[in-house]
C-alpha cells in the first residue's frame, strides 16, 4: 500500500549524478496552484528542499472595503472570498451582524440558511476532491463526475436565490427570500441521487490503486502540530481530533441534527480525502434532519431594519466552512457601517505548514499535497 | 456547547500566574500589557486551568487614539474560549507588540498580515515580511489615516518591485 522506503534516504544513498539546487517560481499562472497563487521552490533534483509561499495576487482590500458599506452590502463582499463556499461565508457574517446588533432570526430562515449551508459543505468538498484527483494526474474524468454533481447543487441556489456562485442569500436575520414551491421536489429529487453518486465515487477512488500509491503516507503532518499552527476544519479531522464546531460549539441550530463526526488518523494526503468524502454523506444527513424539522413563517423577522445599526462594542462570530473555521470579528462604531471587519480565513491560516508539508517531498507530490490543503485564493488574499 | 470565560475570571486567574500584566478588563475581554504578553500566553496554553492550545484568530483595529490586537483563544480539550485584547502604539506612535509565534504558530500568516495592513510591528516573528502587498508599498491600508484609492499617491514605478 505504501511507498517501500522513505523516499529521501532512497534517493541520496546511490546518487552518482551531482545535482545543484535551483529555485524556481511556480506561479502565480499555473493550473494546479488553485488561483492566483505562487511558491518559490528550492529543488534539488525531484526533492523539494524549501518552499516560500507569496500572497496577495488576488488581494482585493475586502476588509478595507467592507468599512464603508451597510451591514446589508458587505454580504455580497463575503460572496467573494471563499467563491466556491459562498453560503458558509454569509452564514459566518451574517452570525456575527447578529450578535453585534442582538438580533433574533426567524427559524425558517435559520432552517434555511443551515440546508443552503450544507449544500455548499458538499458542493465545496466535491469541487475540493475533483481538483485533488486532477493534481493526481487522472486528467478530467474524476473531476467531471464531482462537477456534474455540484452543477445540481448551483441549480438548487439558482432557484433560492437567483444566483450559482456569489448567492448573498443570507441577511441579518435570516434569508432573504423564502423557497420557490419548485425548490423542495428538486431538493428531494437531489437528495435521492446524491448518495449513489458519492458512492460512484467512492467506488471509483477510495481504494483506486494509483491513488493509494501516491496519497497514502504522503505529506504526514503531526495533530499536536496542527493544533499549534491553528490549523482547522478537515484538515485537522483527518489527523484524528475531533474538533468540529457544529458539534463541540453549534451555532443556528445544529444542536436539533444529529450528525457523525468521520475522523482518520493517519494525516495524510489520502485521510484528507477520505474525511471529505465522509463528510458530504453526514451533510446529507443534516439536510434531511433540517427538511422533517421546517415549520412555515416569515424567513425573517419584520422588525430588522434594512441598516442595521449595533450599538458599541464587538463580536466574533465563527461557522465550520467547508475549509475550516471561518470567522467575522466586527467592530461597531454605533453607525450603519462596521468600524472594523476582520476575516479569520481558514484557507489563508491552513498554509502556515506549508513548508513542512512539501519540504522532502517530490515534485510531483507537491501539488497532489497542496491540493489536500483544499484553499480558495479568493479567501487567501481577500 | 463552548465555554466562554467572563472577563472578571479571566482576569484573576491570569493575575494569578503573572502578577501586573492584567490592566483591565469588562464582561468578556482582558486587557494585558504588551510587555507580559510572551508571558500571559505561555501560561494560557500550557496551564491546566486553561490548556488554550488553538489561537483562532488575531485581528487588529486602528482606535486613532491607539491600536488594539485581538487574540481570540480556544482550548481543545477543556472546550473554552477567551478573549485577550493587546493595547498598542499610544498617541500614533510606532506600534510594537512581541510575536507570539513562538507560543503559537498559528500566529505566523496573522501577524504578517497585521503588519502589511495595519502597522503593527512584532519583534520575535521569524519571517517579519509583507503578505498581501508587495515590499515598498506606501503605507498600511487599514490604518484610519490612510489615502484610498481615489486620493491615492501610488506611482505606477513603485508596482511591483521585489
């Protein structure tokens, strides 16, 4: 199953070609580095020997920005970082508007914002497992299967809210707009086939044996190491803590589903994709839990103003996105638009082992491991 | 469901392991001199009443009077979180707080980041360099006081020099 010795002994015992090392840049224009994103890699021959991330080729001020909009507007600014999870980037604000202004949503509108969310967890983490097989080198097909899936969950968006990608579908207090009458048959039409397509895929990758030759062992990272590094969300799930906040610290109303938490302990490439997979079935299941328990009424209450104004002070609000904690700390001045907003971005702090991770490894591993990372240089840079 | 420690709490059993660090605190933060912070934080990760092994987060705000870091801070195994605020760079002085990175690691990409956008300088951080803008660039822009783009003085020779 796993590779037959460590491969950087292997390598140096017998060398009889003399290699110097070269840096080059990967990035910021490359396929496989998921944006604009770019590393300065020190090789010597096919080993990695350092790696230095740059940031900030798709910094876009989002924070600076966000200071002089309405609490309402900067929705649509959280679109835009994490643009493959844009439900669980507005849940996160819109929990923080929430508690800074002590406002009460609606329970159909909380409902509703959790489905949305857990859709988005799968759609994201099929869009994660598509890309990480594409790294692999399996060119289409495996990325095929998860797109066409994820096109089913837009469609679903596209009928709650007009939009596939940059929703804004949550406000202040719930959502925006109720459900069309169409969305719950297409919803249960979709949650009837999903589990047979995560199986396909499942089937197709879990035990495929190139797979398991080139994720298995790979990139080990230590949890009490992660945990240091702040490192959150599957990431660290695959490294066996358990440490998921819609369990340990639930937010809306995740402590009425009941869920599994799937947890590995091996740390590596392939636990990261094992612990997604996992995860879009336990989504499912929240779905279903989240549909039996709706009841009708307003999708938000009447009494929220359009601009919100909380009084003086602080919050922190935090949701488990699809890439690990995503948190909102605002800082209200008593006016219309946040004084401070800062974004705890879990794909920009997921990169602080980087390094550790690539360094010693291949180069053809290097992307494969970067991919496990699962980041969006939409949230990186922001 | 996470535990929350109360401000009041907090603030003694800090007092407690590192006397004169605690210079306020209300309902829900502390509020710890600069000089203890290496200190404070040592002692909240590693002591059993607080085992706060995960900094979740590091945000800077620009007060205009003076600058304020927050650490947001949870503990795995205790499920608790607290809230320990930094004041800095009284009067607009050069603000300076030291780099918590060698208690947490976590803290690496934040406090880059507090440096390139907010000023925010940390003695101790072992790669002290600009993350989202390019070296040379005029200014920090989250600072209250800084030209946006309408008013902006960027020359477009200064772009991009690394």
């Amino acid at each position: 199953m796993s590779r037959a010795a460590p491969r950087q002994d292997n390598l140096h015992a017998d060398m009889t070609l003399k290699t110097e090392p070269i840096t080059i840049n990967i990035g910021p224009q490359h396929p496989s580095t998921h944006g604009v994103f770019r590393m300065r890699v020190t090789f010597d021959g096919e080993v990695v020997v350092d790696v230095e991330p740059v940031f900030g080729y798709l910094h876009r001020g989002s924070e600076k920005l966000a200071e002089e909009r309405t609490y309402t507007q900067i929705v649509t600014l959280t679109d835009r970082m994490d643009y493959v999870a844009s439900m669980t980037n507005n849940q996160s604000y819109i929990l923080s508007v929430e508690k800074l202004a002590g406002i009460e949503p609606s329970p159909r509108g909380v409902w509703l914002r959790m489905i949305a969310a857990e859709l988005q967890r799968i759609a994201s983490h099929l869009v994660a497992i598509g890309f990480l097989i594409q790294d692999l080198g399996a060119w289409g097909t495996p990325l095929i299967y998860a797109m066409r899936e994820r096109e089913k969950i837009l469609d679903l968006f596209e009928m709650l809210c007009g939009a596939r990608i940059t929703n804004s579908y949550l406000r202040p207090g719930g959502v925006f707009m109720d459900a069309p009458d169409e969305f719950w048959p297409a919803l249960d039409a979709l949650l009837d086939e999903l589990p047979a397509r995560i199986d396909e895929l499942d089937d197709l990758l879990t035990n495929n044996e190139i797979i398991v030759a080139r994720t298995v062992n790979v990139a080990v990272i230590d949890p009490a190491t992660m945990v240091n590094a702040s490192i959150t969300g599957p990431m660290l799930r695959a490294g066996g803590v358990d440490w998921d906040l819609r369990h340990r610290d639930p937010y809306d109303y995740y402590e009425r589903v009941k869920f599994d938490r799937p947890l590995h302990t091996a740390s590596d490439n392939n636990a990261r994709y094992w612990v997604r997979l996992q995860e879009m079935r336990e989504s499912i299941k929240i779905v279903y839990q989240c549909i039996e328990q709706i009841e009708p009424g307003p999708v938000r209450p009447a009494e929220v103003p359009f601009l919100v104004r909380p009084p003086v002070g602080d919050a922190y609000g935090i949701v488990e996105a699809p890439k690990g904690e995503l948190g909102f700390y605002l800082v209200s001045d008593g006016g219309i638009s946040p004084y401070r907003c800062h974004v705890r971005a879990p794909s920009l702090i997921n990169l602080t082992l980087l390094r550790e991770m690539l360094v010693g490894g291949m180069v053809a591993d290097m992307f494969v491991s970067f991919g496990s990372i699962d980041i969006n240089m939409g949230e990186v840079d922001r | 469901m996470t535990i929350a420690w109360k401000g009041e709490e907090l603030a003694a059993a800090i007092e407690a392991f590192a006397p004169d660090a605690v210079i306020q605190h209300n309902d829900t933060d502390v509020w710890v001199s600069p000089a203890s912070l290496l200190d404070v934080a040592a002692g909240l990760r590693d002591r059993p009443e607080f085992r706060f092994d995960l900094l979740s987060s590091i945000s800077a705000v620009d007060y205009i009077g003076h600058y304020e870091l927050v650490y947001h801070l949870t503990s795995l195994p205790r499920n608790m979180k607290a809230v320990v605020k930094v004041r800095c760079g009284e009067g607009r002085s050069d603000p300076e707080v030291p780099s918590v990175t060698a208690v947490w690691r976590g803290a690496d990409l934040q406090e880059r980041e507090a440096w390139d956008l907010m000023g925010i300088r940390f003695p101790g951080h072992p790669n002290h360099k600009r993350i989202m803008l390019w070296e040379g660039f005029p200014g920090h822009p989250l600072r209250k006081d800084f030209v946006t783009y309408s008013q902006s003085v960027i020359e477009p020779e200064q772009a991009h020099t690394e």
